[in-house]
C-alpha cells in the first residue's frame, strides 16, 4: 500500500508540473500582450502613412515628403497653404489608441498598477507603433520619386501588412500559454519551414491576385487613354501573375486588336492580329461560355477582313466571323447588338436578303433599337431602295430624334428622288445637330441652289468654306464664284 500510495503521489507531481506556468510557457521574461498592442496600433499608423502622405513635389527627402503631406495642402496642388489636421489626426489616433490598449489590459488584471507600470506601458504601446507604422511611412515616402510605378507601390502596401500580420501572430502566440510539447523538441525545427510554406502559399493565393488586379487596373487606365501600347504591358504582366484568369485574355485581345488597327504596316498589323487571336482563343478556351470571348473573336476576323487588301482573304475572314458571330448568339439569344453586328458581316459580304433576315431576328428582340434600324437603311441603300431607307430611318429618329446618321441618310434619300423641299429640311436637322459638319453645309448649299433660292445656297457655300477640308476648300470657293456670277443681283 505504501508503494502505491508513493506511485499515486509522484502521478500527481507530474500532473501539477505539466500545468505548471513555468512549463505553459508564460515565464517571467517572454513577451507580453503590450508587444501585441504595439504592432496592432501599428499597423493603424502604416495605413494612414500610405493613405495621407503623398509626393507631388517630387521632392527626394522622404523626411520632407513626410512634413509636406502632414502640414500643408500639397495633395490638393497647394503647398503653400498650411493644414495641420492630418498631423492631429494622426496623432490624435495613436494617442487614443496607445490609451486604449493599454487600458484594455489593465483591466483584465485584478492587480493594481503603479505609474511606473503605465508609463512603461505607454511607452512601450507607443514606441513599438510609431517605430513599426512610422518605419513604413519612411520607406513608403522614399518611394514616391517622379515616374514610380503606382502597381509596386500597392505590392509594397501588401506585403508589409502581412508582415505586420505576420508579427501579430507571432506575438500574440508567444503571449499565450502553450504546451511544451507543441514548442519544444523536433517540432520546433518544423515552424520555420511551415512559415516559408504559409507566406508562399498566400502570395499564390492572395497576393499574386491582388497584384494581378492593381496591373490590370493600371492597364486600363491606359486603355481608356488610347495608349495601346503601353496597357499591352500592363495586361501581359497581370496574365504572367494569374494565367488562368480569362478576363486579362480578352482585355489583351481587345488592346492588341486596337493597336493592330493602326498599323500601316501590313507585316506588323498581321503579327499583331495574330497574337490578339492567341489571346482570345486562350480567353475562350478558359471560360467557353462566356459570349463575350466568342463575339471578340467575332469582332476581330471582322476587323481584319476591313483591313485587307486581298479579296480572298477578306472574305475568308468574314466567313470566319459569321461562324463566330452564331455562335456566340446562341450562347447569348437574346442580345440584339450581336445580331446586328452578324447582319453587318452579310452586308459586307454583299449578301443583302441575308443580312436583312439576321437584322429581322434582332428586332424581333428589341424594337426600340434604332441601331437596327439604321442598319436595314444602309441595305435598302445598297439596293438603291430609296422609300425604304426613308421608312427606316424615320423609325430611327422617332426613337433618338437626335440620330444624325438617320436624318443624314433620309436628306440623301430625298435628294435621290429630286425631293427638294424634304432634303433640305432633313439636312437642316442635320445642321442644327452638327452645325459644323461640312458635308452637310455643303449639301445646303447644292440643294438650295436646286430650288432657286440663292441667298440661302450662297450662305450655307460661305459657311462650308470656313469649315471645309483643306482638299475640297477651292471646289466650294469655285461654286460660291458660280453662284454669284450666276445671281449677281443677290449677292448685292
């Protein structure tokens, strides 16, 4: 008995040791949650460093860069003007957060604290903020040099909040109780690895992407500007970051495709349409039902048929159009546009009563189009069907009365069947919409001349001349000369 109570004994022992602080690991001498406290107002203090501080001076002292964003109005181009409420908001935040946090834990603890406590407390919470948060500031203000690309800037922003988060956790560990097992022995060689595998798995899954995106986003700034070349870049860098993210294809695919619409080159127009096409079909090929893949791709044998110089191979292309343009309308039934555009690849092929029936099926879809419309009159044109433009293009402008193509096509109608009277007055509609459109002041003059009415005619000829092409200004010249040779009377 005595043996087993000796046993009994030494269990318990063990049990006490294994629950004991010293073995829990919060031994005196490891960090606290004041260290935790620090990093967390930190990360605050980074935050504001890269919403606030700013460079438009271009000025190469990040301690001036600094100054300048927290006492003047240099963000908003004026930095002679004095404006201290960044500088008090930000330190009005660390000081309300500094108090807070360390509040915070001396009221979790039942013991009372001494000044000396706060005052280290407070230094500590303090010190560890601005150093972390006002170390990034530094950094981020040294940056900010004329010509900076704004993606590493964001990249930069990223990788140091997780950093700090990376910190937090670590400190927030250490702060706790852990078994000795779980921080001692071969595990520990372990952690050091499994933080590598962690950070490289959150720059594949998260940071990768969001980089990705702050360079695709950059690219369209230069996509909305026309500079094609330079958003190309920014698209090709986003794909080599997410290579299966479709949408970067079909950005690249349209950038490419513009770009290539300005060559005069037909070698290097050729190249550049190919790679749209690679583009485009890699964009299809990761997400086959999204319409918009299979219309760009549509869109872009359409553009190089355009732009061809061989017969051949201009119909080649369009053909290859129409089997793009089916089949993205059967992936989108209901989108009229894509109708349309389909019907416009027959009109170009000169297949009118083709054209017509796909043109039919879009307004079937949507009878307030005056695309559509538009679209129909430009086959009746073709035919020479000149009552037939007309009713379409009075449809149209029923629908958008400020449609120039309509009423412009309708003045030329009405002129073709020697309608005097209504082509003048739907070029006055076109004149009143664009009154510096020179076909149109030109069309006045001829057509008022028509009627005999040559104060009018030698009017709109003195208006086409002040807005005529350099090319057609000595034809209106000669047949202003004509008129007032012809009407001396009215001139005088």
């Amino acid at each position: 008995p005595a043996a087993r109570y000796r046993r009994g004994r030494r269990a318990r022992q063990r049990r006490e040791r294994r629950r004991s602080p010293e073995h829990l690991g919060v031994a005196a001498g490891r960090p606290s949650g004041l260290l935790v406290m620090g990093l967390a107002v930190g990360v605050m203090v980074a935050t504001m460093a890269w919403d606030y501080i700013t460079n438009p001076l271009g000025n190469p002292n990040p301690l001036a860069v600094i100054a300048v964003s927290l006492t003047t109005m240099a963000a908003k181009g004026r930095p002679d003007q004095l404006n201290l409420g960044i500088l008090w908001l930000g330190l009005g935040t660390v000081l309300v957060a500094t108090l807070v946090a360390v509040a915070e834990m001396a009221a979790d603890d039942v013991k009372e604290r001494a000044a000396a406590w706060w005052a280290r407390s407070l230094g500590v919470v303090a010190g560890v903020s601005l150093g972390t948060g006002g170390g990034y500031a530094l950094v981020h203000a040294a940056r900010l040099t004329p010509g900076v690309n704004t993606a590493s800037l964001i990249y930069g922003y990223a990788l140091v909040l997780l950093a700090f988060w990376s910190a937090l956790a670590w400190a927030m560990y250490r702060a706790g109780d852990q078994p000795q097992r779980a921080s001692r022995g071969a595990w520990a060689y372990a952690y050091p690895l499994l933080i590598v595998v962690a950070l490289l798995a959150v720059n594949a899954a998260n940071l990768r992407v969001v980089h990705a995106d702050v360079l695709y986003k950059h690219g369209l700034k230069f996509d909305e500007q026309g500079d094609w070349d330079s958003a190309i870049g920014y698209y090709q860098r986003a794909i080599d970051l997410t290579p299966r993210e479709d949408f970067y294809y079909l950005f690249l695919g349209r950038a490419l495709l513009e770009r290539g619409k300005l060559e005069v080159d037909p070698a290097p127009r050729q190249m550049l349409f190919e790679e749209a096409l690679s583009a485009l079909n890699r964009a299809r090929a990761l997400n086959p039902l999204n319409t918009d893949h299979t219309a760009n791709l549509a869109r872009l044998y359409r553009t190089w048929a355009e732009l061809a110089a061989d017969t051949v191979e201009r119909e080649a292309h369009l053909r290859q159009a129409l089997t793009y343009y089916e089949a993205a309308t059967t992936l989108s039934p209901h989108n009229a546009q894509l109708f349309n555009e389909w019907g416009l690849v027959y009109f170009h092929l000169g297949e009118l009563d083709a054209a017509l029936a796909i043109y039919d099926r879009s307004l079937d879809l949507d009878r307030a189009f005056p695309q559509t419309y538009i679209l129909r009159s430009d086959a009746y044109i073709a035919r020479e069907d000149w009552p037939m433009v007309i009713e379409e293009c009075r449809r149209a402008v029923e629908l958008e009365p400020g449609l120039v193509q309509g009423w412009s096509a309708m003045g030329y109608s009405y002129s073709r069947m020697e309608d005097w009277e209504n082509a003048i007055a739907a070029n006055l509609q076109v004149h009143a919409l664009a009154p510096d459109d020179y076909n149109t002041l030109k069309n006045l003059a001829i057509l008022y001349d028509r009627v005999q009415q040559p104060s009018e005619a030698m009017a709109y000829a003195e208006l086409a001349i002040a807005a005529a092409p350099e090319h057609e200004r000595a034809t209106m010249e000669t047949f202003l000369q004509d008129l007032r040779e012809q009407h001396g009377e009215a001139s005088s």
